[in-house]
C-alpha cells in the first residue's frame, strides 16, 4: 500500500476518534509532497470545513447540557455524532457519564468500557467506570477502576472522593492502609496550599464561641439526619453557630435546619478556597465537617480557616489533614489505645459520639413477618456493595439451614434500570443462593416507604467488612434485630455499637461461624423476634438517643478545645461525660495496636 494511502486512512481515523489536529498535521505532510492530491484536498476540507467544526460545536454543547443536567438532550446529540465519529474515545466518555447521571450504570459502563479500549489511559473514565461498577454491587471490580484511574494521575479529582472511601467497602483495605492511603492524599492535597494565618488569642474565652458546621449534604440526607438534633440544641449564650451549606438541592430538611442556628451561608456556588475565605472573614473560631467521608468536601479545612478544627459524626476513617485538630468518636468504635495511631486527628472520646433521629412520624414495627407467613425473612438494606463473596457464602449456608427461610435484599442505590442487578444476581447464583428464594426490593423515594420495608423482615444480616450504620439503627427502630460481624476499627465496627447499647451483644459475631449460629438460633425462636419487635424502639429512645446529654458533651468538648488554643497547650485526646472533661494519659495511647 502506498504511504500516501497509509498517511491519508490514518489521518481519517485521527479525524473519526476525535483528534482532527492531528488529522489535519498528516493531510498537511501529504500536500506538502503532492499539493494536488485530491484525496488529501477533499479529506483536508472536512476537517476543517464546516462538518469538523459543526461536530465540535455539537461536542461541547453536548458537554454543556451534560453540566446543566439536561442528561437526555445531550445523548441525543451524542449518539448523532457517534454515526460520523464511530471510535472517538471523548464521545463514548462523555455518553457513558450522562447515563451514569441518569442511573442507568449498566448503559454507562458498556460506553466507558468501548472508550477505555480507544484510550486507556483515561484517568477520568477508570474513575466513571468504577463508580458504575460500585453501584452495581461489584466493589472488587470497581476498586481495580479507581486503582488504574489512581495510578495514570494520583489523587486526581474524578476518583479520590470515590477511592478513600469505597476501599473501606474491600476485605483486603484494613485499617492501617485506609488510614495510610488518606494521610497520602491529605499530604498531596494539602502540599503547597497557603494556610490561613490566626492571630493569637486572648487567654479568655469569648462570650459566645463562633462555631461553624460545614457540610455538602445538608437537605433530605444521612449527615442531616444526625445533624438536626445537635443543631437545635445549643446554648445560644454562650455559642453563635454558623451552618456553611454546599448542597446545591435545597428542600424542606434544608429550611428547617436553617431555622435553628444564628447565620446559614449558602456556599454552594464557591470552591473550597473561597469557603474557607468565607469561614475566616466570619472569624469561626471551632470548624466542624459533619460529613468528611468523601474526600472533596474536606477540601476547605485543608486552608485551616478556623483556628481550631473537628471531625464530626459522618466519617470512614481519618481526614488524614494535619489542619484538622480533633475528631468525635466514642470508647465502643476507638477504644483508647488501641485506634489512635490511625487518625491523624486526636480523638474526644463522648458517650455517644453522635444521635440518631428517628422519624418524627412513620410506621409502627408490627408483628414479626414469620407469624404470618410461617418462614424466616432475611434481610439486607445496606449498599449492596457492602456484599461481598464471604459475605454471600455466610448468607448461602444460613439460606441452606434454616429451611424454607427467604431473602429481600434492598438497594440503597437509585437504579433506573432492572439490569444494574444482574451482578448481584450473578454472584448469589455463583455463592449457591436459590435465586428463587430471594427478592430485590428497588430504590425507594422517601424514608417512610424505607421505613415500612423493614415491616418485611424478621432478622437483618449485616455485611462485613463495613458493616451498617444508619441501616442498623434503621432496622432496630423498626424492631428488627441485626445480625452483625464485627472487627476492630470504626467501618467494622459501629454496628456493634448499637447493639452493644440495646443489649443484644449476643448478635455481636467475630467470625462467620458465629454469624451463623446467631442468625440460625434467633430465626427458632419466634417469640424472641416478637418481644424485639415491641422492646428494641423504647429501648433505643433510653440508651441511644440521649439528644440532651450529646449536645452537652459536644459543648463541652467546644469549651475544652477552645481552652487548650487560647491556652497555646499542644492537642491531646480526652474524654468528655456529660460536663466533666479527663484527660488522657499519655501512656494510656501507647498500647499495641490490634488490628
């Protein structure tokens, strides 16, 4: 074949995957030698004729419907363009991220797939992949994404938030290495920012200490959910509070937060250094994050815009940013000695480290389901990929003990599309789960038809090695006993905490075995389930949800953190019970670590 011929086929495929520069550089070289080769004339007017610029405009106004959220619009000019660009890697990209946001995963990941094998070396779409493959519950197949998105540009923008915590999802991510891989990226976050300067402070404190509550997620959400009852609770005396809100959706939990505290700011439209200009032109004294569990929205406390600044309540491990001071735990998930070396923070040890708020109104727990329906009904509401290959093996064998028993799994995660749990299908099949005594319950819109799911299940089977949080106190609200694994740092471990504090720690489990022979003991046991069904709210409401005496411990922690600044005394970790603050001893932090 001539190298004309060679020169011109590639440049047109140059042209078709999107890179009409370097289309354009090879028809050039052509002219150059023949200056009347037609092939090269007419294939050099394309591309930069009015169809080369016509499909970049439809390009970018594609991009731009993309960022408006009209999904639909901009897949329509998308696909016209694949019929002209068949292998352009930036057109699959693109396509792949607007049914992603459309929570059409399977769709989103067949596109990003295509792409990632005309450009792989994409870091943003190993990124968009992995987020797919983790809302389709394949957590091992989505950590190999962000891992591969990591590698071609660390801590990049696209896949940190998703990597730092979604390995807490992964078996092989222990403690040590979730604590190590944030520290790193706290490290090269926060490497060459200018921190904000405090002046020295007055030995007195203030009348009123100016704390600030800073969060993406203050509307219908989790962090809101256990932030209400702190909110409302502050002794306006002696505290000004500031909420700096950075959700863009805005609804009726929104405008009721914003009711109990002195100053809302709506931050929403600035970057993480002009919040943290905001926090200081507003001379915060205590920064608090409600929810540091995505690494982007810890972005503005890497500026230090507070002289004094709190990790609080919504977390999976470390901030891992030396500008943050302290972080809210309690004795149940971080015993002294034993979890301190992974956090970059110093720990304050409360009684609760954070309040639960059940519904104001919802469904009554009923009667355990078996009563009617003479089996055992399992259950899982976590994220379904918390579920993996041991976790489904446990089930399995459990499903293969206690006869004629049922499963109804529930996802957390709102899917438009029936094929985004083939996965999961896939894997209960492969674990040896009869998928015909399973169901798979879809996303649901509001908390009392979530609520009212739970009227469905006897037991919950906690997964492992991120056990269940809100999902826990969900299940038990609604009088449902938890089954739990449970390790030895905080994911592994909180929802022993909550069944420690109703006095079910017979369904605390170390391993599988265990696991197994709650599970099966309880499900003989029909009274049992219907004496929880009727104890476990009343009990919550008197050992777990004390909202008066959490608000006190965390005013109290404000006051002593507050001290030890104006003080110029060097952070240490402490102890906080009702008003009376201990300090630890140093010795008590220097035990072996058990991981």
């Amino acid at each position: 074949m001539p190298n004309t011929v060679i020169q011109l086929k590639t440049a047109l495929a140059y042209f078709e995957a999107g890179q009409p520069e370097a289309a354009a550089a090879l028809c050039e070289s052509v002219l150059r030698e023949n200056p009347g080769d037609e092939a090269a004339l007419e294939l050099s007017e394309i591309i930069s004729g009015p169809t080369g610029v016509r499909d970049e405009a439809a390009f970018s106004e594609a991009l731009a419907l993309t960022q408006a959220g009209n999904y639909g619009d901009a897949i329509s000019i998308l696909m016209d363009l694949r019929k002209t660009r068949p292998g352009d890697s930036q057109i699959l990209c693109a396509l792949g991220s607007a049914y992603f946001h459309l929570k059409l995963f399977n769709k989103a990941q067949l596109m990003i797939e295509r792409a990632l094998t005309l450009d792989p070396c994409s870091a943003e779409a190993y990124a968009v992949l992995g987020n797919c493959r983790i809302n389709q519950g394949d957590v091992y197949g989505a950590l190999e994404a962000f891992e591969k998105s990591h590698h071609i540009s660390p801590f990049n923008s696209a896949v940190s938030s998703s990597y730092l915590f979604y390995m807490a999802f992964h078996p092989d991510y222990d403690g040590a290495r979730l604590s190590n891989e944030n520290r790193a990226w706290g490290k090269f976050y926060a490497d060459g920012l200018d921190q904000i300067a405090h002046d020295a402070t007055a030995p007195t404190r203030p009348r009123r200490l100016r704390i600030g509550y800073l969060s993406y997620e203050y509307a219908t959400h989790v962090t809101s959910f256990y932030f209400g009852p702190l909110a409302r609770r502050h002794d306006r005396e002696r505290f000004e509070v500031f909420c700096y809100a950075g959700n863009e959706r805005k609804d009726g939990t929104t405008e009721r937060l914003s009711r109990f505290v002195d100053h809302w700011v709506d931050i929403s439209s600035l970057d993480a250094e002009a919040v943290a200009r905001r926090i200081k032109e507003d001379n915060i004294h205590i920064l608090i994050s409600t929810s540091s569990y995505l690494a982007k929205h810890r972005l503005p406390l890497a500026y230090r815009p507070a002289p004094v600044q709190v990790c609080y309540h919504n977390r999976v491990a470390t901030t891992g940013l030396t500008a943050v001071d302290y972080l809210i735990t309690e004795e149940l998930v971080d015993p002294a000695g034993e979890t301190d070396d992974l956090y970059s923070e110093k720990l304050v040890r409360l009684t609760h480290r954070c309040c639960y708020s059940a519904p104001a109104a919802g469904p009554d727990p009923g009667a355990p389901p078996v009563l009617d329906n003479g089996y055992i009904t399992f259950g899982s509401f976590n994220n379904t990929a918390k579920i993996g290959p041991d976790v489904i093996s446990a089930w399995a064998e459990l499903l293969e003990t206690v006869k004629n028993s049922r499963l109804l799994v529930k996802n957390i995660v709102r899917s438009e599309d029936d094929d985004d749990w083939n996965f999961l299908r896939r894997m209960l099949d492969e674990g040896g789960v009869d998928l015909r005594r399973v169901s798979f319950l879809p996303y649901v819109k509001t908390r009392n038809e979530h609520f009212a799911a739970y009227r469905h299940v006897d037991i919950m089977l906690d997964t492992y090695p991120f056990t269940g949080g809100t999902t826990c106190c969900d299940a038990l609200w609604m009088g449902v006993p938890v089954v739990a694994r449970v390790g030895k740092t905080f994911c592994r471990c909180q929802a022993g905490e909550y069944l420690t504090k109703v006095g079910l720690t017979e369904l605390i489990c170390s391993d599988w075995r265990a696991y197994h022979v709650a599970a099966s003991n309880l499900s003989l046991n029909p009274e049992r389930l219907s004496e929880l069904r009727a104890t476990l709210r009343p009990l919550m409401l008197e050992k777990m949800l004390n909202y008066d005496l959490h608000a006190t411990e965390m005013m109290t922690a404000y006051d002593q953190m507050w001290a030890v600044f104006a003080g110029g005394r060097p952070t240490e970790a402490f102890n906080v019970n009702g008003t009376q603050v201990n300090q630890l001893p140093l010795a008590n932090l220097k035990r072996p670590i058990k991981r």
